[in-house]
C-alpha cells in the first residue's frame, strides 16, 4: 500500500509499505535542538542513508492531547519531547507496532509533490537510489539526504521495556 498524506509545510508523513518515512526539515519546531542533541548517538545500519538511534536513547510514540486528537511525539527515555506534530486518525494507523520510522532530513528547496512523486518504493535500497537521483537532480551534496530510523513504542511498549 502507497500512502501518503501531507502534515505540514515543513513535514510529512509518507508510507511504502514496511517503510514509513516521517520527512523533515531544519524548518521543523525541535528538529535542530533533536539533532544536536542526539549527534554522536547514531549507529550504523545496513542502510548506507540511514542510521539507528536506540530506542532508549529516543523514539516515536502516537499520543493523544486533551481533545482525544492524535499527534506524533519525538522524545527521549526521560520523556523530553522534541517534536510534537498533529496527525490524523488514517496516520495513527501507520504505525505498527514492532516497526521503526525513518526521519528523513530533506533539503527544503525540493518540493513536497517532489519527494512524493520521487519516493515510489518499498524496498528501502531502491529508496537509496530514489534518493541518489534527487541529489543528482537538485545538485545537492552526495548523502546530504539521509536520515535516523527511530523505534516506534506504545505506552505498553515501554513499561515492558523498563521491567527488562
């Protein structure tokens, strides 16, 4: 299943499948205090793009504010929240439990329609390629697209977690 549905100017949610890439920009409200404050904390995948960030170090959780309105938070094991971002009731369904989220930093002079249109596969080495022809087409540095697959846990997912 291809979905994608837009969240904002400055990110967006977009699913192939197994892969769900959460795209962002240094324009994102948290997104530069989030990378500097998890720089060095990266490890290495058998992805050449993208980069693990344990989830006791920071992970995605699907929470829900006063209004019962769902919202994707970005925090640390101490609960720190770094990104807040409104999503809706379809989105909530993306995330499956057991399964990451790459947090795609993408150079904001490539258009949303653009990446949608460009991010067509499922399999996450073809999505290497993808974005290879996009820093080809928009002279951008070699890897300059790149991004930190996060866990996604539940409530119950961490209280587990901690017991361990």
């Amino acid at each position: 299943m291809q979905t994608t549905v837009p969240m904002q100017h400055t990110a967006f949610i977009i699913n192939r499948g197994d892969n769900l890439f959460l795209i962002v920009n240094n324009q994102l409200e948290g997104y530069t205090t989030f990378c500097k404050e998890f720089s060095g904390y990266e490890y290495e995948s058998e992805y050449e793009r993208f980069f693990y960030i344990v989830g006791t170090d920071a992970y995605v959780q699907i929470l829900y504010n006063a209004d019962k309105q769902p919202y994707l938070s970005i925090r640390d094991w101490e609960e720190k929240e770094y990104i807040q971002l409104s999503i809706s009731t379809e989105q909530v369904a993306y995330f499956k439990q057991d399964e990451g989220v790459i947090l795609l930093d993408v150079d904001s002079s490539i258009p949303q329609q653009e990446l949608i249109s460009a991010l067509t596969s499922e399999n996450i080495e073809e999505t290497q390629e993808e974005l290879t022809a996009l820093e080809q087409k928009y002279n951008l540095e070699e890897y300059s697209l790149s991004g930190l697959i996060l866990c996604h846990y539940t409530e119950e997912d961490k209280v587990q977690i901690r017991q361990e």
